[in-house]
C-alpha cells in the first residue's frame, strides 16, 4: 500500500486495476506518500490492506501463532514485491480484534474478476522479468494454458479475492472506497469530493497499459467452461455486493435543485 501520513490516507493496489497510473495520481497529490513495504526494483506492490495498517502500527497485530502462519506463507508463496500477498484465513477479518476500529482511509480499485484474471495472465506470459519467476501462479501463466492457470487462481488457496485484500469486514471497512476501474476518472473525482481531497490539474494518466483484450473474452470463457463458476464463487462479494458499492463517479451537479 501507498501510504500518506500527513493525511492518514492509503492507496491499495489489487493486480491489474490501474495501479501504475494511480500510483503516479497518488503520488503527486500526497507528496509524502511512501510504499509500506518498499521494493528496489518496483514503484508498486501488492500488500493487503490489514497487513499494510498492522505494519504502519495503525491497528494492533493479530495473534502472534496466526501471524507467524501468515509469514511462512507469504515468504513460501510470494517474494517478488509481494505480488499478489495472500489473504490467508477468510475469517479472520475483525475476528480477532473484534471492536477494533482505524480511522485511514482507503482508496482501492475493483475490476471485472474474469477480465481482469484475463489482463493478469496475459501480462504475466508477455512481461520480460529480469530473473524467471518462482511463484506458482505466475509460472502456471507463462508455461500452460490459461484454463490451468484459472484453475490455480480460483482454487484453494488461490489468488486473493477483493474483499479479503481490501478487508472489508476490518478496522478501517468503513473509510475504505473502491472504484469502478471502468470509470475510473469520474470515480476518483468522487472520492476526492467526499474526502476533502484537492485534485491536481493534471488528468489521470494511463500507465503500463496492454493492448485491449475484449475481443478475446469469449474465446477465453470457452476456455474457462465450468471454471467460470469457480470464477463467480471465489469473488462471490464482487458479483453480490462489490458492484453496488464500487464508485462510479458522479456530475459535480448531480445534488443541485
């Protein structure tokens, strides 16, 4: 997560939602906004929001023989900037720390969970690493076909699904906003509007953007087939809530008489 102190308010990047162009947004808006979990090499990273709080001492940290379960892990799964960092027990969200409350705000993006599986493994076969990657995840995307790829992404102990990488059952749920990467622009605005948020002038940029990948859904849901329930069940909140809540952006004048 991109954090800025001086207004306590945290950009969270989920794979493959615009995270380049809001991390150059963010940036420049939040002067002293610092990566939480910094890497040499990479100006992004994929650290879940409470594990991003916990490491900004924002919210107390879960118990200590869960954490450490965490770690192996993360550190097993996961060593290239942390990209995509587990979400590892889909309970443990205010479980633990029942009552705790944090007051940061979170500004995220959520997009389509099937197109985006899509950009990520087609990024990931096409990337030019400086060394070959060893996460699974990754290695199933550039050696197989994305049928098994889907598999291993939708599977058990697969890739983190929203709610778990926002934490929306945790301490800072209710500052947390996620935007429509479809309306991104207008999203942004209203966000900003409702967080007191001065926009810079300058528009949101597009960054690290591949080449459109729409034509090619249908022939990657024929190549899904039934894993494309697997698709819906693991990001069952997007399809039931997160696409009520996700901001898509309102006229400045929407409210007038």
């Amino acid at each position: 997560m991109l954090y800025s102190q001086s207004m306590d308010i945290g950009f969270a990047h989920y794979p493959k939602t615009a995270g380049h162009s809001l991390t150059r947004w963010f940036r420049e808006v939040f002067p002293d906004a610092r990566l939480v979990e910094p890497h040499p090499l990479y100006q992004v990273n994929h650290l879940p929001v409470r594990d991003s709080l916990e490491r900004l001492g924002l919210v107390p940290q879960r118990p200590e023989l869960s954490r450490a379960g965490c770690s192996r892990l993360s550190r097993a799964r996961f060593k290239l900037t942390r990209t995509l960092a587990r979400w590892f027990s889909p309970g443990r969200s205010g479980s633990t720390l029942a009552g705790t409350r944090c007051a940061t705000r979170i500004i995220g993006v959520v997009r389509e969970p099937f197109e985006m599986l899509v950009s990520l493994f087609e990024y990931w076969r096409s990337y030019e690493f400086e060394e070959e990657p060893v996460q699974p995840l990754i290695q199933q995307a550039r050696r197989d076909d994305f049928r098994r790829f889907l598999g291993m992404a939708v599977g058990a102990g697969g890739l983190a699904n929203y709610e778990s990488f926002f934490d929306m059952d945790g301490p800072a749920s209710s500052n947390t906003r996620l935007l429509d990467f479809n309306a991104l622009e207008p999203a942004l605005l209203q966000v900003c509007r409702e967080f007191g948020v001065k926009v810079p002038a300058a528009k949101l940029g597009l960054h690290n953007v591949g080449p459109s990948r729409q034509r090619d859904l249908h022939r990657y849901r024929m190549e899904a087939g039934t894993l494309m329930s697997g698709v819906r069940s693991h990001f069952r909140w997007y399809y039931n809530e997160g696409i009520h809540v996700m901001l898509k952006g309102q006229p400045a004048a929407s409210h007038a008489a």
